[in-house]
C-alpha cells in the first residue's frame, strides 16, 4: 500500500514537473516571438527611415539643378526687360530729340544761309532788299583790285550787297562764335589812285568785331529765301 502511494506521489510529480517545463517552453517561445517581432519592427522601420531620406536626397538633388536653371532664367529674362526699357528709353529720347529739332524754324536751313540773313537784319542799310547777294572774296585778294597800293585781305570775307548800289553792302568774316569783324570797304570804290599803302593799312587795322543777334526767326527765313551766292 506504502508502495502504491508512494508511485502515486511520484507521478504526479512527473506530471507537475513536464507541465511546468511545458510553461517555460511556451513563455520562452511567447518571449522569443515578441523579441523576434520588436526586432522585425524596429528593422521595418529602419528600412523606412532609410528609404524616405534617399528619396529626399534624390529629390532634392533633382530639383536643385531645376532651382538653379529656373533662378537663371528668371535672372536673364530680368536683364532683358532692363535692357529692353533702357533701348525704349533711349529710342523715346531719340524721338524726342528729333521732334524738337523738327520744330525748330531754322533746322532746314544752312549755318552760312542764317548768318548771311542775321547779319544784314541787323547791319544792312535796307532791310527789304529784293535780293540778297553773297561773295567770297578768299584771303590775299586786294581790298581795291584797281589800285596798285592797294593791302589785301588777311583772311577770307564775305561781301553782302542788295540788288541795287543804295542798298548798300557788308563785308566781313565770321568768328564762329556768334560774332563778326567788319571791314569798312564800299561796294564801289571812288576817289583818287593810288591812294596809298598807309590808307588801305588803316581800313585793316580798323576793323570792328560785332556780336550778331539771333534776331526773329521768321524774318530770318523770309531773309534767307532772297539770298543769291555768287
């Protein structure tokens, strides 16, 4: 009976022992699966991790050049339109240069024509001369042609003279600023010959400058248009 009890205990305690073992196995097994599983995750997540940054990098290394190619063409369509609106300034300043010039009364006229005009506006003995008469008489031509003592003239001149001999006339050389200088020479020479070196050396030495005024435009023209060149 001792004996019988005794294999009783025993196996229960066989029992007790594989089903505890069994416990151990199952928790161990449960343990090493939720470790397997946290680190199954913790890769995923990495793998994650490091495909989300290459694509960022990837990304940004695609746009970058588009960045760049875009800021280049804003920059270069930027400096075209200055350039454009400084040519437009120009060709506007241009234009407006051109219309003032065209407005102006005189711009179709020569310097010389105006000058000659001016000139005998202020300093002619008639003013409504038919015809305005205009010589060059080059420098070293004599003041008197028929007198023999006659000085010549020490640069180039200019005579005026109206259609007829009371018109009177004017000769002189241009300065080129705005003033002339006068010789007091007639038209037609009268009086006895030769009259004399000292004479024709006083006329020289005599010689007046004179500031020439703008004068009115419009007579300027008029004047202009009777102007004949011999």
């Amino acid at each position: 009976m001792k004996k019988h009890n005794c294999f009783i205990v025993l196996s229960l305690l066989a029992a007790l022992l594989v089903m505890m073992s069994a416990c151990g196995n199952s928790n161990d097994s449960e343990k090493s699966g939720q470790k397997k599983k946290e680190s199954d995750d913790v890769s995923v997540k990495e793998d994650r991790t490091i495909s989300a940054d290459r694509s960022r990098t990837a990304s940004a290394k695609d746009s970058a050049p588009d960045s760049e190619t875009n800021g280049k063409q804003e920059s270069e369509a930027q400096s075209k339109s200055e350039k454009k609106e400084t040519e437009k300034d120009v060709v506007l300043e241009e234009e407006k240069t051109n219309d003032s010039e065209a407005t102006k009364p005189l711009s179709e006229y020569g310097a010389k024509q105006i000058e000659y005009a001016r000139v005998w506006l202020q300093l002619g003995e008639n003013k409504d001369t038919d015809g305005l008469y205009a010589r060059h008489i080059p420098a070293g031509t004599p003041l008197n042609p028929d007198d023999e003592t006659s000085a010549t003239y020490p640069e180039e001149v200019i005579q005026l003279a109206g259609d007829r001999l009371i018109d009177g006339s004017i000769t002189y050389s241009g300065n080129g600023d705005g003033t002339i200088n006068i010789y007091n020479v007639p038209l037609r020479w009268d009086g006895h010959y030769p009259a004399g070196k000292k004479f024709y050396k006083d006329i020289i030495d005599k010689t007046q400058s004179v500031y020439i005024n703008p004068g009115n435009d419009e007579e300027v023209i008029e004047m202009i248009k009777r102007i004949k060149v011999q």
